[in-house]
C-alpha cells in the first residue's frame, strides 16, 4: 500500500485517511503437512478527481515493480490485486 501511495502522490494524487484504502484476503494451502501462503488478493480503494483518474490507472499499472515487498514474495506467492476507483 506504501508504494502505491508513492508513485500516486508522485502524480499528485492525494491519499489521506478517507480517500485510499486496501482489503487484503489471502489463501493458505496445506503442503505436504506444511500451511503455506498461495495467493494474496489486495483491492484497492481510491477516491480520485476524474481528471486524474488515467494518473491513479497508470500508477497501478507500475507500481508492483517498486514494491519491495511484492518483489520479496513474486514467484513463491501469487499477487492479485485491482484498484476501485471513485469520483471524489
């Protein structure tokens, strides 16, 4: 969620209490006898002038390659995530 505040105020999108959110659900799996995260889910929540709606689309899109957590899990832990956009 860090990174992506980041890049988004980067573009000059604000992301303040109130306007930036993230819902994380995750999957653990069993195996051979050992619990093991698979996949992480992250929506995010995002309220967002319409003329800056392309900016906060374009951040999404890039940030992943910054994050450092996400790059310490890629390849052993399936990230999924979407960003909800609402006119503020």
């Amino acid at each position: 969620m860090g990174t992506l505040a980041a890049v988004l105020a980067g573009k000059g999108i604000k992301t303040y209490k109130g306007l930036f959110r993230a819902d994380v659900k995750g999957d653990i799996e069993d195996e051979s006898g050992v619990l093991k995260i698979t996949r992480i889910h992250v929506t995010y929540t995002l309220k967002v002038p319409p003329e800056k709606r392309k900016d906060a689309e374009e951040a999404f899109e890039n940030y992943l390659d910054r994050c450092p957590g996400a790059q310490s899990v890629l390849g052993c832990i399936k990230i999924e995530h979407e960003l909800q956009m609402r006119d503020l």
